[in-house]
C-alpha cells in the first residue's frame, strides 16, 4: 500500500508540473522541456559513462551541455529571439563546433583507455536525445501559434499506450515480443495497447481540436509504432548495463528517461507529419 501511495503521489507532482509547464506560456514550456531534456541527458550519460570515474562528471557537464545546444538554439530561433536563418546558422556553428572539439581535447588530457567511445556517447546523447526535443518546438511553434494542446495529446497517448500494453500485455499476455531485450511485452500486449490508444485519439479528437481526428488517429499509428520501438531501444540499453530503471528521480517509477523514452523516438515522425499537414 505505501509502495502504490507512493506512485500515486509521484505521478500526481509529475503530471502537475507537466500541465504547469505547457499551459504557463511560450517560456515556460521551453523552461520544462529544456529541464527535462537535461535530467534526461544526465541519465543516460550516468548509465554509458561508469569507467572513468576521476574524469565522469566533467563528462557528462560537456555532454549535456552539448545535448542542450539543439533544443535552446532552435528554441531561441521560434520565441523569435533569432530574427531570421542566417543568425541561426551562425550561433548553431558557433556552439556546436567548438563543444565538439572541447570534447576531443578534454579526452587527450583526460588520457582514457577508450577516448572515442566517450566522444561517440556525448554525440549520441545529442542525437538520441537532445534533437528529438529540439524537433518538439517544431510541432509547438508554428506561425506564431502555439499548440499547447497537441503536445499534451502526444504525451497522452504516448503514456497510454504504455500503460494500455502492460495492463493487457499482464493479462492476456503469452506471446512474447522481444524476449531477450524485454521478457515482459507481448505480441498480445502491444495490440490491444494499439486498439485503446487509437480509441483514445479519436476521444482526443472531441477535446482537442488541434488536429481532426483522422489526424489523431494517424498520430496514434505514429505513437504505437515508434514509441513502441523506442520503448524497445531503451530496454536494450538498460540490459546493455544491467539494470532496471534509468535512474530513481520519480520514486515508484524509475527515472525520467524511462518516462520519456518513447516520446523521444516517435516525436521525429511526428513533426515531420504534423509539418506537412500544416503545409
């Protein structure tokens, strides 16, 4: 019981600060995201980079500093604060050349037995993680509109799509889907976690009229198919290291990164669909 009341007021402080962050304005969602996106960044560097311990920390500085760099530039370029593609172009060279050879030149002095693969994990981390938010103020901004409500409706069916694949995957489960990378899911599971999450999306339709809801239900494909995979993806890199959660920011349910693991993977596909729907 205290385990459950546990989870109950975790996810309550989570969702609250979730709806304050996207409903408190422009600022305030590129505040959360960006947050975010470094508690995230933090987690998988803390999970890839456990051999040098002297020189970690400063790693892991470096990376997440590096990982933020796509979000804040392209966030700065929709709040209007780059006032047109050149300036862009200018900081993004400006910051993103110079933190990678910051990187490569720390690893000459930090003297590692494996100086590549901890400049490779620091660009992954971008990659993995940072771009795929930055993507995300593609889909919150456009045409001086802010579309609060899609993002929260990705959110929800991200998450409901997880929950709906474990509650039917624990019930009817018996196929499995990926036994050596996750034991629990389920062929079964990830159906009916298809079904609700597409029944949801046309509720979402009535609520949120960002999108009509053939469009939602397209959303819902989207979110189904590669937020399940990046689900997969995370797995593989928990059991890559040998462990459970991400990290244990939100006691009852492990770290941040294994909140967000499959948004950051499907988020990519749906810019690139709400982009072109939106002409």
């Amino acid at each position: 019981m205290e385990g459950l009341v546990r989870r109950g007021a975790t996810a309550l402080i989570f969702v609250a600060v979730i709806l304050g962050g996207l409903y408190g304005g422009r600022y305030s969602f590129v505040l959360l995201f960006a947050i975010i996106t470094g508690l995230c960044l933090w987690e998988f560097l803390s999970i890839t980079l456990h051999n040098n311990a002297k020189h970690d920390r400063i790693r892991k500085v470096i990376g997440i500093a590096f990982g933020l760099t796509p979000f804040l530039l392209v966030s700065m370029l929709k709040l209007e604060m780059m006032n047109s593609p050149e300036k862009f172009v200018f900081y993004t060279s400006l910051l993103c050349f110079p933190m990678i050879f910051i990187t490569f030149v720390f690893e000459l002095f930090a003297k590692s037995k494996q100086p590549f693969f901890n400049v490779a994990v620091i660009i992954l981390g971008m990659v993995y993680i940072g771009i795929p938010f930055a993507l995300l103020d593609f889909i919150a901004f456009h045409e001086n509109v802010f579309y609060t409500d899609t993002i929260l409706g990705l959110l929800i069916l991200t998450w409901s799509n997880d929950t709906a694949a474990y509650m039917v995957g624990s019930r009817f489960g018996r196929t499995k889907l990926f036994p050596g990378i996750s034991p629990k899911k389920t062929w079964e599971g990830t159906i009916g976690g298809a079904v609700i999450t597409i029944l949801i999306a046309i509720l979402t339709s009535f609520i949120f009229i960002d999108c009509t809801m053939n469009q939602w239900i397209v959303l819902a494909v989207i979110v189904v198919i590669f937020g399940s995979v990046g689900d997969l993806v995370e797995s593989m890199l928990k059991r890559s290291y040998g462990i459970k959660d991400s990290g244990n920011l939100l006691p009852g349910h492990g770290g941040l990164l294994d909140r967000f693991d499959a948004f950051i993977f499907l988020v990519p596909f749906a810019t690139v669909y709400l982009l072109w729907i939106r002409g």
